[in-house]
C-alpha cells in the first residue's frame, strides 16, 4: 500500500536514486577508458606526442590538484595555463581565485591550502633564503632555494626558459642608459613595500658598495599598472617592475642595464606539495616539466600584452595559447 | 653620510621580520622621524578633517533647508544612499588615473572624493530625517509665535534636531577614519601604510601594529564627539534626550 506519506518520501528520494545512478555510470566510465580510452587515443592522433596519455585514468584517483595565481595579471595568466594543462591531461584539478604576493602562497602551500603554485625562482630566494647571495644564474639560485622549499614540505620542480625579471625601468628621455648612471640624477623611486627589505632592490641600489644611488625619495605603490603610471605622470623617475611589462613598449620606457648584476634570474617554475607529487608518481612531475620547457618569455609579454593592454580574461588567454601548442 | 641618508629616507617602513609587537610599538624611533607613526597619524587626522568638514559643510545645510521645505524627500535621499553602493575603494582607484593625467598626484584627490562621498551619506540622511520628523505642533506653535521661517529652521528645528545630526556626523567621522587607509594601496601614505607594508614584507607586526592604530584612532574619534555632544547641545535638548530613556549624553 502507498499512502500519501511514503509516496511523498519515495517522490523525495527518487532525484537521490537518479544522482546515484549518474555517478555510478560515471564511475564505471572511468574504469572503463582504461581499456577503451577514446579520447586520449585521439589526443595521441593529434599533433602532440602527449606521453602521459596511457595512464590518464589512473591518476583522476589522486588529491585534487590546487594550483593559485598571485594577484597580477602574469601570474594569474600562468597558474591558468599550468591548471588547464592538468585539467586536459586527465589530473582533478581546481584553479582557485588568486590572492596576495608570494608570501601567501608559499604559507598557503606549507598549511595545504594549495598545493601548487608558479613561482619566479630569484622572488623565492629573496623570501625563503634571504641571506644567500643573490646571482644571475639560475642554477645557483635553485641549489640555494631546494632545502628551503623542501623545508615548508614542497618540491621545486624544472624551471622554464621563461624569465620574467625584476627591471629598473625609467621614461624613455632619460639621460641613464645603466643603473649606474642614476647615482647623480636625484630621481625619486617608485616600487612595490616588498622591494624595500631586498638586497636584490632598494638595498642593493642603496648599498655603497653595490650602486650607492641616492634616491630623493621612495614611493611605495603596489606592484601593478600602477607602478607605470604613476611612471607616465612623472609621479616618479624610476620604478622597479618586470620587463614582461607590455607598458614599457606601448609607453616608450627604457629598461636599464643592471650593470652590477643585483637584479638575479626569475625564471618561472612549478613549488608543489610533495604530499601530492608523491600520490602521482613521476608522471606529474614529467608532464609539469614539459609545460615548463614549453613556455618562453616572449609568451609572457604575449600574454600580458592581452590581459593588461587589451583588458582580455586570463583564463581565455591561457586556453587559446594551450590549444595553439596543441596541449588541449 | 650615504647611510644617514638612507636612514632619512621617507615613505618605507622595513622593520625585522621577526620583531615582536611590543618591541616595535614602544620603541621611540617608530614613532618619531619622518617615517614614524606620528607623522603618518598627522598625514590621517588632517585627511579625515577635512573631508568630514567638508561633508558636513555640504549636506548639514542642503539637507537641513530641503527637509524644512519638505523638497525632494525621496529623490534626494535616493540620490545619496547610491552613490554608497559603489564600494569606496573602487571610487577611490578609478579616479587614480584621471588624478595622474592631469598633474595632480595620487593625493588627496581620489581619496579625498571618495572618503567625501562616503561621508555625505551618514550625515545628509541623518540631518534630513531628524529635520523632517520634528513634531508639527511645535513648528507651528514657533510660526504662530512669530517666528520667521529662517527662525523656524534654526532656532526650533535645527536646535531640537541637533542631537540626531550630530550623531549622523559622528557615524560619518568614524567610517571616513576607519576606511581612510585603503589610500595607502593607492600611491599614498597616512596610517595605512603598516597593513600595507606588512602585507607585503609578510610581517605581522606591521599589520597588527596598523589595525591597532587605526581601530584606535577610530575608537578616540567616537569618545571624541561624545565630548562634544555635550559640549555643543542645547541643555533643554540634552535633557529632553535624558528624559527619554536616550543614551544620548
């Protein structure tokens, strides 16, 4: 007998059964493309070799990936195309809101809030191993930041060729062609409060021994467009921002050369939490590494020229760059 | 010389990561120098002055005339609450550029506009309900007294609604002090600079140190205006306000 009470929880429940169904189709899906795998066969038609393709459905068992941009355009534009990378190559991934500078991600990161983020590699040299020399080299400055980053219970994976480096940048009638030549001009500093505790910025220009520049004034503003218009207004003389700023062609600033070599190697590069990259194996490590390999730092200043100058969304950036390379 | 120079370098705040609260907070040289706590409480006090004065001198009489004449009751009020559902950091950073295209500066135009508009509020609804709620009787008892309008609005209606506008002036002071730090992520200085800085230097000390002086400074404009609540209301309004049950001093 169905009394008006049980049919109203059967008519209740029913959705659940559905949603029950769907998940256990889905399920056996996931097993199933282990056999069938109709989409990654098609994939490794394509254009791309795409390696890790064989043991996709294995690896949707894993933690979700958590990867989160700090608050500028590039950065943001990067943890997008790192996301949508793993997303294709079958990993769960979430690409969360970015927030803050580099200090939050890497607490973010030691706390597993996150689990991935791109960093600049000399960024975290000046924040993890601040007392180790600072250098043009890449490779001095990852043996100097491994045992820091391993110490916050991550793992610093392959850098890319893409370096996106700290630039002193001043308008182009400037009488500097070099750091060195500021030393006279009195110019008033624009750069972000990070820049003001680092021996690879405002120490460094300051420092007698290194450029012993006397600025007539330091205005902190927050690292962003900000710093290049306040550069354009005549604000200040000088700032110090990335030379993947597409506002230094679009406005005709100067980059000077960094004569006594403080600014150090910013390539970018992939921090993880070891936690995840152990749950994957090597086959996360080997496809983050190819991505790395893959991105130059004429992209970076392509992709900012379309989310600053032509005010696009980073995720669309991301994705029309992923396909271009064949990598959706 | 070199390093006394950058020892007087302006604008920064760089402190050990790793210094405690305390050891910051009551050491002399933070805050004195013109890097120091005093000079940037100075850089806020006389910001958030001037834009409540300013606000006050705008909507204290516009409003106080409009509710008397009974003009423009909701289209006013509607104008006014609006313009407070555009967040004041979003005003404050559009107005950044157009600040800079024309030579003026990040400061104070941007903030200075944007902490305005966000004042007016608080005060103009205050002064035009406390204005425009005043019992009938009593307005037309002063008009049958012979009274002038101007009489009227002054000396009756403004007097007795004196209590209800200050308020609405200390509710705008409040939040003008509480939100004015937002100008240090704009290109400038003022008690915000410690959040600031020590957001970016990943220091907690700043931080803290710059949510304790504001949240400070705010609760001393409060206590403030209470002082001045009883210095400036009518005796007879103080105790019609005692009288009932209002907390109003």
């Amino acid at each position: 007998m169905t009394t008006p009470k049980t049919r109203r929880v059967v008519r209740l429940l029913a959705p659940l059964a559905v949603l029950g169904l769907v998940t256990a189709a889905c399920g056996s899906d996931d097993d199933g493309s282990n056999d069938t795998e109709p989409a990654s066969t098609e994939a490794a038609d394509s254009t791309e070799p795409a390696t890790s393709d064989m043991t996709d459905g294995e690896m949707a068992d894993g933690p979700t990936i958590q990867v989160r941009g700090q608050d500028f355009s590039e950065s943001i534009t990067i943890a997008e195309v790192y996301g949508q990378y793993l997303e294709a190559e079958g990993y769960p991934v979430e690409i969360l809101t970015a927030a803050g500078f580099r200090p939050d991600n890497l607490n973010g990161v030691e706390n597993g809030d996150f689990n991935l983020i791109i960093d600049y590699i000399g960024g975290v040299q000046a924040a993890l191993a601040p007392d180790a020399p600072a250098s043009a080299d890449a490779d001095e400055i990852v043996a100097t930041i491994t045992e820091p980053i391993e110490a916050i219970g991550a793992t610093l994976l392959d850098y890319s060729p893409a370096i996106d480096g700290d630039a002193f940048i001043v308008r182009g009638d400037s009488e500097a062609s070099t750091i060195s030549d500021v030393a006279g001009l009195d110019y008033v500093l624009g750069a972000s409060a990070q820049c003001a505790e680092r021996p690879q910025c405002l120490i460094g220009l300051e420092d007698p021994d290194i450029y012993g520049i006397t600025f007539a004034d330091f205005v902190t503003l927050e690292y962003g467009p900000l710093l290049g218009e306040a550069l354009a207004n005549n604000e200040v003389d000088a700032i110090v921002w990335n030379d993947t700023a597409p506002q230094i062609a679009e406005q005709g600033f100067k980059v000077l050369d960094d004569d006594k070599g403080i600014f150090p190697a910013q390539n970018i590069a992939p921090i993880i939490s070891t936690e995840v990259l152990e749950a994957y194996g090597d086959q996360l490590a080997a496809d983050l590494n190819e991505l790395s390999a893959m991105i130059t730092t004429d992209d970076l200043l392509a992709w900012n020229t379309e989310t600053d100058i032509e005010f696009r969304e980073s995720d669309e950036v991301a994705t029309e760059w992923l396909e271009a390379k064949g990598l959706l | 010389m070199i390093g006394a120079m950058a020892a007087a370098r302006p604008s920064q705040t760089a402190v050990p990561r790793d210094i405690g609260f305390f050891e910051w907070f009551f050491d002399p040289d933070t805050w004195t120098g013109p890097d120091g706590i005093l000079a940037s409480l100075v850089d806020t006090v006389v910001l958030c002055a001037a834009v409540t004065l300013v606000a006050v001198a705008v909507s204290v009489p516009t409003a106080a005339l409009l509710a008397h004449l009974r003009r423009a009751e909701v289209s006013s009020t509607w104008l006014v609450s609006i313009s407070r559902a555009v967040p004041t950091f979003a005003i404050a950073a559009l107005l950044v550029p157009w600040s800079l295209e024309r030579g003026w500066g990040f400061e104070p135009w941007p903030i200075f506009i944007a902490l305005f508009l966000l004042a007016v509020v608080p005060i103009y609804l205050n002064t035009y309900t406390a204005i425009r709620q005043q019992p009938e009787g009593t307005v037309e008892a002063a008009r049958a007294l012979g009274y002038s309008e101007r009489s009227i609005l002054t000396k009756v209606e403004f007097a007795l609604a004196s209590s209800l506008i200050l308020a609405g002036i200390r509710v705008a002071a409040i939040q003008v002090v509480a939100t004015e730090p937002i100008r240090a992520f704009l290109g400038g200085d003022g008690l915000g600079r410690y959040v600031r800085d020590g957001f970016g230097q990943n220091n907690n000390t700043l931080v803290i140190g710059g949510i304790v002086l504001i949240g400070g400074l705010a609760a001393l404009t409060g206590l403030t205006f209470v002082a001045l609540e009883r210095l400036v209301l009518p005796n007879g309004v103080r105790r019609l306000a005692r009288q009932q049950g209002d907390k109003t001093p």
